[in-house]
C-alpha cells in the first residue's frame, strides 16, 4: 500500500467535517436568512445630487459642421493642399460676420481671395 493513497480521502473527510461543523454551528446560533435581502456586500451606491443646468446660447462651431468639412474637400479637390484649405476654410469662415451657406457660396469667397 503507497503511503498517499489515502491523502485525497482524507482531505474530502476534513472538508466534509468543516461544513457540517459551520452548518450546525450556524443552525444552532439561530441566524436565519433574509430570503429577500441577500445582498452581503455593498459594491456601491448612487447619490442624488441636483442638477444645475446652465443654458448659454452660443453659436455653433463652424469646426463641428459639415459645411466646413466640405469647403476644405472642395478646396483640396481643386487642387490646394489639406493645410492650406483648412486655413483658408478657417479664415473665412471665423472672420465673416455671415459665413457662406453653401460650398459653391464659399468658393466663390475663397477662390476671389
């Protein structure tokens, strides 16, 4: 008989002892379980905090609008640089009191420049 032969059994038995020791123990203290409330660990909570809305009218950047995009392709299309047309789309479009509402509209600007 090898002398570990018996070592996985013997560990199954101590596991076994310590479950029934912690069920009786646990059954004889008298704790109960809340069937509705199982949550044992508190992984985070939420706060209400009002919330202060600041409403400001500002215009829109011309830098977020597809008409700007397409200025700067149309003036790259014609055969100007990427940096040149976007400096030349930014300048026209950031001095203008009333930017061009069209990609034709704006070349007609850009290419009288």
């Amino acid at each position: 008989m090898h002398p570990y032969e018996n070592t996985s059994f013997i560990f199954m038995l101590a596991f076994i002892g310590l479950v029934y020791y912690y069920a009786r123990k646990a059954y004889f203290e008298g704790k109960t379980i809340n069937l509705h409330n199982l949550d044992l660990v508190t992984m985070g909570y939420l706060e209400d905090q009002p919330i202060i809305q600041q409403i400001v009218a500002t215009k829109p950047s011309f830098e977020s609008q597809q008409l700007y995009f397409d200025c700067i392709e149309a003036l790259h299309a014609l055969g100007m640089k990427k940096t040149e047309a976007k400096k030349k789309a930014k300048f026209i479009f950031s001095t203008m009191s009333d930017p061009p509402s069209s990609v034709q509209e704006f070349l007609m600007i850009a290419l009288k420049n």
